[in-house]
C-alpha cells in the first residue's frame, strides 16, 4: 500500500451494535467525506469493545460484520478507507504495554471520559484492568498509525489530550520524533436526539433508528415518535425545539426551504403531527433506500466483505509493524536488526 | 522445534545487571539441571524489566547480552533450553491486553508481591501503569507457553496465584481448556547471603559476587568478607551460623567433609579468618574457572551467541502464535481463519 502524502485520519467504532442515525449524523456522514481527502483508518475495536463484553465475545464478534456492513452501505470505499479490526493488528497491544509505563495509575483514574464511564457502567470498586487502561490503548491505536487528526465528541477530548501527553513522554525518554500528536475534529453535527426526544440516540437507550431498519419498522418507529406534548389539536400552535421530528428533517431533508416552510406552519398552527411525520418517513425512506441498496449487495457476499476487511487488516498491519520497528529502535529493542 | 512430550518449565530474568552467586544457587544451578528433564524456556524479561526502568532502555539493552553471557556459561544448552527475549514474542503482550478485562485494578493493588515492591521502590502515589499491571504480563508469560511449574522464591507466590485466577476466569468464560494452570517449583537453597552478611546478595545491596567477576576481584572481596566480628585472634572460638564465608563454602565447596572439619576447627578456636578465606577463594575460583572458559569462548563471538537467543526467540514465537491462534478461536476472534 501507499500512504502517499496526505495526512491520516483515525477513527472507528466500539463493535457493540448496529449503526443507527445518530452515527450517520455524528460520524458516518463525516468519515464518507473525509476519505476524499486524508488517508482514512476506520477501526473496528473489538478489543476496546472487550474491555466491558469480556463475558460475551460472540456478540462482539457478531456485531463486527453487522458493523462492517453499515460501513460500506453509506459507502465508506475500501479503495479509499483503511477498514480494519483492532485484534487483528497485535501491534497495537504491544506498543500499549510500552505505553502503560508512561502513565501512572491516577493519572488513568482522573480521565474524565472514563470516570464517566465508570460510573455508568457501574463497575463499583471492581473496574476491570483493562477498562481503566483503555485510553492508554487508544493512545496505541492512534499513534501507531500516526494519525494527525481524530474525529471525535467534545467527550472524547480528554482521550486526545491523554494520547498526546503519551507522545510527548515517549518522545522525549526516547530522544526520538517517531510519535506524532493527534488533533481533534469536532464534526459540525454531533448529535441525533432520539425517537423519545431524549438529548441522544442510543441502542442503550432503545430510542434509535438503525441504518439496517425495514420501512415497515421505520414508519412505526416514526409514528411513535415524541413531538410537542401540547400539540394535541391539528389547529394548535406547536413548538419545534425539542421536537425531534425536525431534528431529524434538519439532518436528513435535502429541501431545507421546505423544512423552514413547515416549521413555520407547525409553530402558528394547521400542521398535524401525523402529516409530518408522514413528511419525515418519505424522507428517511428516501435517504435510506441507496444505503439498503448497498447493504443487500454486500449481504449477499459477507465472505466478500469480509475479504475486503481482511485487506485493510493486512494494509494496517503493514502500517503498524513500520512504526513499531522504529518504536523498537527508538527503545533500543530492536535486538535482531541492528 | 518439537515440544515433545515433556512438561514445560518457565523462568528468567530481569535483566538488570549482571548474575551472581546468589542468582547461580537460587536459580542457575536448577535450570541447568531441569534442562535435561523438562521442556524449559528461559526468558529475558526486557520488558517487565521496562516496568521501573522505562527511563534507560539502553542499560536493559545491554544488559541482555551480559544475561544471555552468563546464561551459556553456567551451562543453560540452546539446544535444551530455549532462552528469548520477552520484547521478541510479541504475543505476549497481545495475551496481556485480553487478561487485563479478566483482573480488577483492586484485585492488582492488593497483590502482596507488587505491594511489597511499590513500597521498596518508593513509587509514592505514582505508580506506572505498567508496574501495576506486572503480574498481568507474568501470567500471560507463563501461560503463552503453556508452562506447567515455574520455578519461583516464596515472596513470587502470589504471582502463581494470580496466574491461575486469570487462567480460571479464561477458560471459565471462554469455555475452554486451553490455558494450564501453573505450578511453583520453591527451589532447595533459596538465597545466599551478601558478603557484608546480608540475608540476600544483591546488585543493589552492592554486597554480590558476579559469576563474571576475574581472580583479583573475587580475592578483594572474599578477603573483605564479613565474618564473626568477635573472632579478632586466630586462636579465638568463632560462630559459623550467620558467617557468609561458611555459608558460601556449604554452597560451593565439593568436599562437605573438609567444610564439616573447618566448622569444627572455627567454633573450638585456631582458625584464622584468612586461612578460611583463602581456602574459600580456591574454592570459588575452582567453581568460576569453567563458567569464565565457557564465557570467554562466546564473548568472543557475541553475534553467534546473539543468533542462537534470536534462534530461541523464534521457536518461542512458534510456540505462543500456536497459542494465540488457540486464544483467539477460544474468544471468537478469529475472524479470518474460520
């Protein structure tokens, strides 16, 4: 493979479930475009997905083709994106056991994102080792790879900044530039409310839309949805923030005339929710027809998707055995080579 | 290589500095017999000896070549035992990454070993992530090899055992039995004291005498020998017990009887100190004599002695991908070859 001179990009998703909306607006959408312009790896992190699915590998497992089909029915190109699984680059683990000596145990227990998560996922005093150790194995996953740039969520920030103060311990023990610190993308949209109206759309939560769901689930999932309350009468005035069912129109419909249109009846009155909302699955529909189209061509050949997926694991093998043959020069382990 | 049908042994070194006497009765001495009855691996432990000295990889570097020096000329046989370096079989850090899920931080933290070691090494409330997590990296050792004893002093026993919690919870979750539970083998003389008297020669003490130490260095020691303090007069009774010169003769010297009458003579008065340790410097130079002859010959071809480890780190290799492949099948990981 050829990275050529453009600038790399690192980014990926936790194989846990489908993708839904919400990763399209906060994400997908992004990745598709940013393969045009930088060298793109899309990691499938199995082994951060294991680090809180220890006990339940399969579904992980499951979830990994289930993921890497979502990936090329919104048209991430092989040809242009790097899709990999992170298990199947073992020297990700290995430049993290280097990493783990750079890092103290408090400095890992004041990460804000995984305090967070810690007490979300409600590990009490038993956190699994490896789940305080994620970001330092992120830090692997970002550097050995070399990326300069990270699309992430504003709650991701401290994992960047965590990453680089990696790069710069690394960098300066060793004498050596061979690591190079990572910038955060904050994409434009980064959030969906879900079909409940809450802040976010979640497969936790059971309020998403997947990019895999059939009409007949998107039109029952949309005429359940949650819109303004007070909005009980057809004549009625009704309120569009909060109302996910703009949300979704602003994200999704192309014709943005037509959405200002309709939320100006909706807010004086005579826009019924069931118009709307009829409105919104057309929309939906007509976004998600070319992806479904996609889907059921590389439904039809997994073993070829995953022969695609077996590819980008080689190119980012490739990739990551340079840098840890410099990494083991600049530690002075390169016993063999030298 | 052939793993024939013998049961595996497991052992090594840090390797942070040199070998000494203490090293040949507590350990050398057994691996060069257990060679010829068990399968046995000799492991330099870089990489956990970059635990606490991540800030000079170049000393551990050179160090290893000293290590493997003194492994070839005590009689460790390439061709019996297989001596690699733990930074060459990346699996095992790749095995770390999994066993880190299966431990907690606080399950880590109470580890009495690593606790003691914390302690002595005054990490204060900055303990490196990767010192913590030690044990971890040890069970992925022992277990990648399928190691059946490992031979240990008492103060490591905590460390088998939490070999085989993990190798529980593996093959408990996994539902497997790939990985083997771990035996500690408490060799018979455990510790040789320190020429000053300390319970326990040691680099650090500054108190060893290194297997590769030349004639006129082992008599500036031996003649610098702590004794009894109170045997000032050659015709003074003297103490045996706590007296490292006697100490060193019940380990080195062949003639037990001539040791059982020098005692004798010590106790009842008439023999000198430096009577007694010149016969200790016959003694030990005797024991040196073919150890420093076996080493000239490989200090004079390092690289060719450099080549037989690389040999050894690649039958290692063999042996851990083997169980890696059997790992990842166990965790559903094994995307590419089922």
């Amino acid at each position: 493979m050829s990275i050529q001179n453009r600038e790399v990009v690192l980014t990926g998703d936790r194989p846990t479930g489908p993708l839904h909306l919400g990763h399209y607006v906060g994400s997908l959408a992004n990745r598709v475009a940013l393969q045009e312009k930088y060298k793109q790896f899309v990691m499938l992190a199995d082994a951060q997905a294991l680090t809180d699915n220890y006990e339940n590998p399969q579904r992980i497992r499951e979830q990994v083709t289930q993921v890497v089909l979502d990936y090329l029915s919104v048209g991430l190109n092989p040809e242009k994106t790097t899709i990999f699984i992170q298990t199947s680059v073992p020297e990700i683990a290995e430049l993290t056991v280097f990493f783990l000596n750079l890092v103290t145990v408090s400095r890992l227990q004041r990460n804000p994102t995984v305090k967070t998560e810690i007490g979300q996922k409600g590990f009490g005093l038993s956190i699994p080792a490896g789940f305080l150790m994620y970001p330092v194995s992120q830090a692997a996953d970002i550097t050995i790879f070399k990326a300069r740039y990270v699309p992430v969520g504003e709650d991701q920030l401290p994992m960047i900044e965590q990453t680089n103060e990696i790069v710069r311990t690394f960098n300066r023990l060793y004498k050596t530039d061979v690591l190079r610190e990572a910038e955060a993308i904050i994409p434009p949209i980064a959030r969906l409310p879900g079909i409940d109206g809450a802040a976010k759309m979640s497969k936790t939560l059971g309020n998403a839309i997947y990019l895999s769901d059939q009409t007949d689930l998107i039109v029952k999932k949309v005429m359940s949805m949650y819109t303004d309350p007070n909005h009980t009468r057809v004549s009625d005035p009704g309120k569009v923030e909060g109302n996910p069912v703009f949300s979704y129109l602003d994200a999704f419909d192309p014709d943005k005339q037509e959405v200002a249109r309709l939320k100006e009846q909706y807010q004086k009155g005579g826009l019924g929710d069931v118009v709307l909302k009829k409105r919104l699955i057309e929309v939906l529909e007509a976004f998600l027809s070319p992806i479904r189209e996609r889907r059921k061509i590389y439904e039809a050949d997994i073993p070829g998707a995953m022969e695609m997926v077996k590819r980008g694991c080689e190119e980012a093998r490739t990739v990551a055995a340079h840098t840890m043959q410099q990494v083991r020069a600049a530690m002075s382990l390169d016993y063999f080579t030298s």
